[in-house]
C-alpha cells in the first residue's frame, strides 16, 4: 500500500509540474462553466441594453406614454439619432432608419407612424423593420418587443373607449355612465369601483381582465397592428448555415494556426532549426517563412470550410466573393499572429498547445462563434470586442448575410490587421531574446 500511495504522489507532483494539463484540468473548464452559467443560469435571464433605432411620428399620449417605457425599460436601448454623411447629428426619418438597419448598426428599429393612434383609433398601429442575422437575437427582440408593448394595451382600449365615450355622451353624462358601469362591475365581480372609475391605477392582476389576459384569444391583442418588415437576408437560400459558417471557420483556423507555428518547437528539438541557420539563413527569414506558410495555410483552410459550405449548404460565396476573400486573408493573418504570440512567450510546443485551447475556447465563446453575443452579460460584451473571432465573425457577416461592399468591411479588415501589426510587433521583440533558437 506505500508503494502504492508513493507512485500517486509521484503522479500529482507531475500533473502540477504540467502547467498545460492543469489548465485544461480546472481553468478551462471553470471558465466555461463561468461564461455558460452567466448566459443561461444568471440572476436575470433578460438580456439588456439592446440598441434599437426609433421614431416616434404621433402626437397622441398613448404613442408618447409607450416612447417613454421604452425608455425606460432595461431591455433596449433607443437610438433616435444618428450621424449623417455631412457628420451632423440629425434625427431619424424612415428611410434613413432602414438604411441604419442595412448597414447593421442596430438589429431593428421600431416606427410609430403619424397615424398610429388617432381619434376614431380602438388599436395602435406599428412599424417594425429587422435585420435577421441572428435568428436567435431577433426572436428575443421581437418577443420583448411585444411583451413591452402588450402592456400597454390595457392603457390603450381604456384611452380609447373613454376618449369615444366623451365625444358621443358628453363629459357629465359619460362620468354617469362610468359610476354606472363600476357598479355593476363592483357587484358581480367584488372589485373595488374607485379602482375601476380610476382607470390609470387600475391592477389588472387581481381581476377579471387578468384571467382573459391568459387566454389564447385575449382580446387586447387584437389591439395592436405590428407591421413587420424584414430588410435584409430575404434571398439567403440557408440563413442558418450562412449565419454560423464564419465562426465554426475561425475556431478551427485558430486551432490549425496554433499547431503549426508552435511546431517551431519541435523543429527546434529534432535540430532541423540548426541545419537550416547552418545554411546561409538568418532567424528573420526562419521566422517570415513560418509566418506567410501559416497565412498561406489559413487562407486555403478558409476557402476549403467556405467552398464546403457552398457544396453541401448552399451558401452563397461567389456573389460577393472579393471581399470574402479580403476577410479571409485578414482573419488568416490575425490568427497566425496570435499562433506566433504563443511561440514567442511558452517554452514548450505542450505548454503553448495547452494555452492556445484555453485562449481559443474563450475567444470563441465571448466572440460570436457558438452563440450571439448580445446574450453575454455587459462587460463581457465589451471584452469581446478585443477578440479575432468576434471581428471575423462580424466581418463574414457583413459579406455573405449583408453583401456589403469593399467599404463597408473595411473597418473590419482593418480591426483584424490592426490586431495582426500590434501582436506582430509584441512577437518579433519576444523571439530576439532568442525564447526559441
């Protein structure tokens, strides 16, 4: 039995010499549970903050009263401005709410037209635009959406059916009819006739109306006329597919990139590094050629995930395919500076495979590429933005969902080699301390 206890002591004290083994161990894994309990079992499910453009074209009270909760509501944020080509800020008119929409500066915008509530008006008319990318998202906007506007129909019926009630009665003989109507309400119903007769403060919870509210032909929705119209992504043959092709893409080129520069290691052992610098090569070129081999390599696994897509999926690569290649040759760089960050600061091709899956996994969920990031929690949200994946992702969105020109991805081209110069710069002054050979 000593013997026995002596050869598992000997084991633990390996496992906590092999930092990358612990870290796939505990560190991975609590970060995952971290990222996936703050989505699915935090203290709100609800996401927040979600940026919705919107104008509100009514006079009525009922139009403001609806503006003002959806102000004030922690699910959206209302966007009622923007930054013109002139670079003034104006506010929105229709057509320039559905061109910011287009370009995916917010996912949808809600319009109250001019007419929404009027005074022959027993139901309020909207408008709703929406940009699909994420089926998930635009589900969750759109069901928030209404639950924020549902609430407000019980307002809405009363406003109306006291507004008409006053024009055809008159103001004394429609407040006798109201005492009238409470009476009876009060007698049947046992609900008190102040709370009804004050309407405002009326708590639908406890009454009658609450126990329709559950019923599948609940009439305050026949209340709401939401006009819905979809902007972009009608002619996807596999929006799914299109959506998700990106980020699967990424994280796979992430994991390839990262296990061919750090086989700089293991060239360094076998001494095929000392062969080669015994020719008339310089360590520059060793690593230049290393590093346009991973570019070159990444490009071609792109292109082989994106023509797969096509063959099997459908997914449209060819109408757009300039710039899906100025993506693709972007993303490939990025990533292979992040494969030649970790050859530059581990010791071992173990310790820097164990950290480049710990660094991979994590980018990959904060950055877009197993589910949408407006579900993160805020400050996540924000990291992700630091993230190659998230403006790869972003930027294969913007070519096969939204088609968008040389332009329009340029900010995300830029991003990513922005991000590929900084790393870059950080890897060439790691490898002259000569980290490798």
């Amino acid at each position: 039995m000593k013997a026995i206890l002596s050869l598992i002591k000997k084991d633990y004290r390996i496992f906590f010499h092999d930092r990358p083994a612990m870290s796939m161990t505990f560190i991975v894994p609590a970060v995952l549970i971290f990222l996936f309990g703050s989505i699915f079992g935090g203290s709100s499910s609800t996401p927040t903050g979600i940026n919705i453009a919107f104008i509100n074209n009514s006079k009525s009270k009922i139009a403001n009263k609806l503006e003002s909760v959806l102000d004030t509501t922690q699910a959206f944020k209302l966007i009622k401005e923007y930054t013109n080509d002139e670079g003034k800020v104006v506010k929105f008119d229709t057509n320039s709410v559905k061109d910011y929409v287009r370009k995916g500066n917010a996912s949808a915008a809600l319009v109250i037209p001019e007419d929404a509530f009027t005074d022959t008006s027993t139901g309020l008319r909207l408008k709703f635009y929406y940009d699909p990318k994420n089926e998930i998202e635009m589900q969750t906007i759109q069901g928030l959406m209404q639950q924020t506007i549902m609430s407000q129909m019980p307002n809405i019926f009363m406003a109306s059916m006291q507004h008409r009630e006053e024009t055809m009665l008159g103001k004394n003989k429609g407040m006798k009819f109201n005492r009238k109507i409470a009476s009876v309400v009060s007698e049947y119903y046992g609900i008190d006739t102040s709370k009804i007769l004050n309407w405002t403060k009326f708590s639908f919870s406890d009454s009658l109306v609450a126990d329709s509210a559950s019923n599948k032909n609940n009439f305050f929705k026949d209340l709401l006329d939401l006009e819905k119209v979809q902007l972009v992504g009608k002619n996807i043959n596999n929006p799914n597919a299109t959506r998700s092709v990106g980020g699967w893409a990424v994280m796979f080129l992430l994991f390839t990139i990262t296990a061919a520069s750090t086989s700089l290691f293991d060239e360094n052992k076998s001494g095929v590094v000392v062969r080669i610098l015994s020719a008339p090569v310089s360590r520059v070129q060793i690593l230049w050629g290393k590093y346009l081999y991973n570019i070159s390599l990444g490009c071609i696994q792109l292109s082989v995930l994106f023509l797969t897509g096509y063959i099997f999926f459908n997914i449209d690569i060819f109408s757009n395919l300039l710039n899906l290649i100025i993506i693709i040759i972007s993303s490939a760089a990025a990533c292979t500076a992040f494969g030649m960050l970790l050859a530059a600061f581990c010791k071992t091709s173990a310790q820097a495979n164990g950290l480049g899956t710990f660094l991979i996994l994590t980018m990959s969920a904060i950055g877009g590429a197993w589910f949408p990031t407006f579900i993160l929690p805020q400050f996540i949200q924000v990291l992700s933005k630091g993230t190659i994946v998230y403006w790869s992702v972003e930027g294969f969105l913007q070519v096969l969902w939204r088609n968008a020109n040389t332009v329009e991805i340029l900010p995300y081209a830029g991003v990513l080699l922005g991000i590929t110069a900084v790393v870059n710069l950080i890897s060439i002054l790691q490898f002259k301390k000569g980290n490798i050979f």
